[in-house]
C-alpha cells in the first residue's frame, strides 16, 4: 500500500527547494526533488530493500548507483556499507542467502567467521567501496575501515566516553586525536 506523499518546501533567499517523501506503510521508499515551482519532481533516492527489522538493505540514486547495508549486533548497529553493488551481486558474493543475512542481524556480535567473509568482499567486488564497523555494545563503535582498507580504531575510557583514536600504520600506533574531559563546578 502506498501513501500520499509529503512534502516538504524549503526557502532560503530568493532559493526554493521542494522535497517529496513517497512512503509504503510505514517505510520510505523514494524520495523526489525539485528547484522550481510546478510538475516535474526528479527521483534522487529509492529505498529499494529493507530487512525483517525495518533497517535499510538497498538504496539505489537517480543514476542507478545501488548502496547496500548489511546489520549486526541485534539489527541495531551496520556492519557495512557496501557501495557500486546490487543487493542481488551482494548476495551472489556472499554466497549466502537471506537467512543468512537475518540471522547475522539478530546476533548480538557477529563472529570472525562472518567479519571475514564480509571483509572478503573487498577482493569479490573490486568495483565497490567497502566500509565496516564494529562496535562495542551500549558504549560506541570500536573500528571503522574505510574502502582503501584503513582502519580508524576508537578507544574508550571506563565511563564509556571516546578517550582516543588512532590508526595502525606497520604495526605503529598513530594517534589521530586524543580526548580529555574535565569536571568544573
């Protein structure tokens, strides 16, 4: 079932920009703009695939690039990012089906085996841009690697706030930033 859309109208100076929402129940699946006023919305974003827990699996743009998503950590938190690939192609990659992908959703954190063969993908799928993540549960994210394969690690004191980054070049430390908190009364 889809729904009326919503639209948005933004003003700025003499600008004005349109914003048009399309969603199907509850979940958004495209959305249009425009910089004049009339007909003539243009598709900037379809929201092509969702998970069984309502997260985005498959956006694609208006020039056809596909982004994908792939979830952990109870749905809560994205693993990668997975862009210039079909939700199919990713698939197909994997080697694995949507069970699989559902079941990786609902673990609370996926396992070596399964960040393996996601960071596998980087050699399967040389034409797209990989990003990972892990995370530490109720505290943050503990590695970002980004597509040229760089990981930025984050570091946290006991009260849970971000107490430094860095990356690792030749098994160096190179610390990125280092955060300190004080308490003033």
């Amino acid at each position: 079932m889809k729904s009326i859309p919503i639209e948005y109208k933004h003003i700025e100076g003499m600008d004005t920009a349109y914003t048009r929402s399309y969603y199907s129940g509850t979940s958004l699946y495209q959305i249009k703009t425009k910089n004049k006023p009339g007909p003539g919305f243009d598709t900037q974003l379809n929201f092509n695939k969702y998970n069984s827990y309502g997260n985005i699996a498959d956006i694609s743009t208006r020039t056809d690039t596909h982004t994908c998503y792939l979830w952990s950590y109870n749905n809560q938190q994205p693993i990668a990012k997975i862009e210039n690939v079909t939700y199919e192609e990713l698939l197909k990659a994997l080697g694995k089906n949507e069970e699989w992908i559902d079941e990786l959703g609902k673990k609370i954190k996926p396992d070596m085996n399964d960040l393996t063969l996601i960071n596998g993908l980087r050699d399967k799928l040389p034409k797209s841009l990989i990003t990972t993540y892990t995370y530490k549960p109720l505290i943050g994210v503990t590695s970002i690697t980004d597509p040229r394969n760089i990981t930025t690690y984050y570091e946290y004191d006991s009260f849970g706030r971000l107490s430094k980054t860095y990356i690792k070049e030749n098994n160096v430390i190179k610390i990125i930033q280092k955060y300190t908190y004080k308490l003033t009364q």
